[in-house]
C-alpha cells in the first residue's frame, strides 16, 4: 500500500477508537420527552451492530425488550447486558425472513408483555453478485428477505400497535434505497428501494390511528462484511473514506440517538420521514470533494 493510503488506514483506525470511546462513554439524559419507562420494544438483528446497538439505547432509556436473532447465543449476549441495567430482555431466535417464525414471536411479546410500543425492524443481510449474473430467484431472494420480511414484521406490530391507539416503527434501509451503489448491489437497491416505499406507505395509512412509521438510511456503518472486504482489498478503506464528508466510518452505536428520538414522545410529529446515517455520504455530490476551500 502507498504511504497516503497506509496513513489514512491508520487515521481512520484512530478515529474508530476515538469514536467509540466516545459513545460507550455517553448516557442518557432522562428527561421525561426521551423517557421510554414501561415501554416494550422488539429489535430484530439484536446479536450484534446495528440492533445491538438499537437495543442497547432503548433499554438504556428505560424500554424492556424482545430481541430477535437468528444468532440466538448472540442475542442471549446481548439481552445478559441489558438485564444488567434492570431491564427485562428476552432473546428469541428467530428468522425474520420466515413469517410462521415472525408470528411466533410476536405471539410471544403478547404473552411475555401484553404490549409492544415499538419495533426496530434491522435483520436483514446483503447480496452482492455481478448484475450480469443475477438470477431471478437471487432478486427474488434479497425482495423476500428485506420487503416481505419487514413488510409482515411491521403489519404485525401495526396490527397491535393499532388496538392499542399508539406505536412506533423504524425500517432499516440503506442510501441504497434512495440512491445507486454500484458494485453487485443492484438487487439490494432495488429492495431497499422497497422498504422505503413501504415506510411511506405505512406511515400514510397509520398515522390516523397513532401509529408512526420512518426509515433510518445508514451507510458505511463499520460491521465484518465491510471489515472482511477491507482485509482482502485494503485500498478499499480509501476509497469508502473519500465518500464520507465526515471523515470516518460509522460505528453500530451511531444509530443510539435516532432510535430513541423515533421509540420517544420527542418525535410525536416525524412519521413517513427517511433519516440519513452516514456521516454525509448522500448529501455530498458524487463529483464533490469533502472538506472547505483548499
Ligand atoms: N452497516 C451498514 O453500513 C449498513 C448500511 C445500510 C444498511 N444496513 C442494514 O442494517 C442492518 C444491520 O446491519 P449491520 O451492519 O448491523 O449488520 P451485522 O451483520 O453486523 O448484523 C446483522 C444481525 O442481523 C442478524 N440477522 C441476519 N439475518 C437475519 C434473519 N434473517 N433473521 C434474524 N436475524 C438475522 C445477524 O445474525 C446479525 O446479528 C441490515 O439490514 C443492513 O442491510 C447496514
């Protein structure tokens, strides 16, 4: 590796450690607007990134959760920490791209709760494949995991959420949906394109009947599919870092803020809206440079 790139490998290593430090470090403040006391919520993909994280906030903030995996030794782990903070947490393993499985579950948050007032709607892997060689069934694969998947996860919560006269709903999508990737990801746009649509089409419908429903949009957020892919090809990690203004990848405990802002009373009036994480990535042009006038 040339040194340019080798420094910033490194610098972008320092900011890792600087930043999760960082969050690891921050509480909560419990003012009544975030307070999510005697709420019950169920993230999927709580083993670990992004839903761990999500989970870990909303316990921090007071909620009690379900928390669905497929890695159920993972979601044990994750549930072990939260009960630590005086929450009650239950692991389930589950599938999320099986719907018998997704009843299951939620026909278990009504025994184990009565009640659900938020679901964090995260599970859901990638494919990459040159687009040349895509077959049908692959797409078809990636729309089943992550449309269909979050689609009955979400009327399933709706469906109590909307007997109850309150709830609220986050999809994970990715600035896949709302704009192109390139490198074998086209079937994965073309499903977070869905699951955008369909945000938009929940928030619509529900929003009379107390019910919210809006899509977090992440990208570059630091997990081992972009790890394993920056060992194998180490000048990716430039690359990745020249299309984020801020300067750094996102850590899974970057989401903590939004997730409880949308589980809180806070955002009472956000619904249907498409919230960025990526430390600017879609903001910034494709021809623009990060950073001011050099
Ligand atoms: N990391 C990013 O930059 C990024 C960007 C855009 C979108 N996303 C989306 O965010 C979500 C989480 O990403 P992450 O980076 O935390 O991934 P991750 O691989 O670190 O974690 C995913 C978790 O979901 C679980 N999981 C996967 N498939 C499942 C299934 N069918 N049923 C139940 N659990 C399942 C895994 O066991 C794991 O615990 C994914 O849907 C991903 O597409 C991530």
């Amino acid at each position: 590796m040339h040194e340019a790139g080798f420094l910033s490998v490194v610098a972008a290593h320092h900011d890792f450690t600087l930043w999760s430090s960082t969050l690891s470090n921050m509480t909560f403040m419990a003012t009544p607007l975030f307070d999510l006391s005697g709420r019950v919520a169920v993230v999927s993909g709580a083993a670990q990134g992004i839903g761990r994280s999500m989970a870990t906030a909303l316990a921090e903030a007071g909620a009690d959760l379900m928390l669905a995996d497929i890695n159920i030794a993972g979601a044990q782990c994750t549930a072990a920490e939260l009960s630590g903070l005086g929450r009650r947490a239950i692991p389930v393993k589950c599938d999320m791209s099986d719907t018998a499985q997704v009843q299951a579950l939620f026909e278990q948050v009504d025994v184990e709760f009565g009640r659900i007032d938020f679901l964090g709607n995260v599970a859901g892997a990638a494919l990459r494949r040159d687009t040349l060689d895509l077959s049908p069934d692959d797409v078809m694969a990636m729309l089943q995991r992550l449309v269909v998947a979050r689609f009955f996860a979400c009327q399933q919560a709706a469906r109590r959420m909307v007997a109850q006269g309150r709830g609220s709903i986050v999809n994970i999508g990715s600035i896949g949906g709302v704009s192109a990737l390139g490198r074998g990801l086209t079937a994965y746009g073309m499903a977070m394109g869905g699951v955008v649509q369909m945000t938009r089409e929940l928030s619509t419908e529900f929003c009379g009947r107390g019910v919210r429903v809006n899509c977090i949009l992440p990208a570059q957020i630091w997990n081992p599919g972009l790890e394993g892919r920056s060992k194998a090809d180490p000048t990716l990690i430039d690359t990745w870092l020249r299309g984020i203004p801020c300067g750094r990848f996102g850590q899974p405990d970057d989401i903590k803020g939004l997730s409880v802002l949308l589980a809180s009373d806070a955002s009472a009036f956000i619904t249907g809206a498409l919230i960025p994480l990526d430390g600017g990535c879609l903001a910034m042009n494709a021809g623009s440079t990060a950073g001011p006038v050099v």
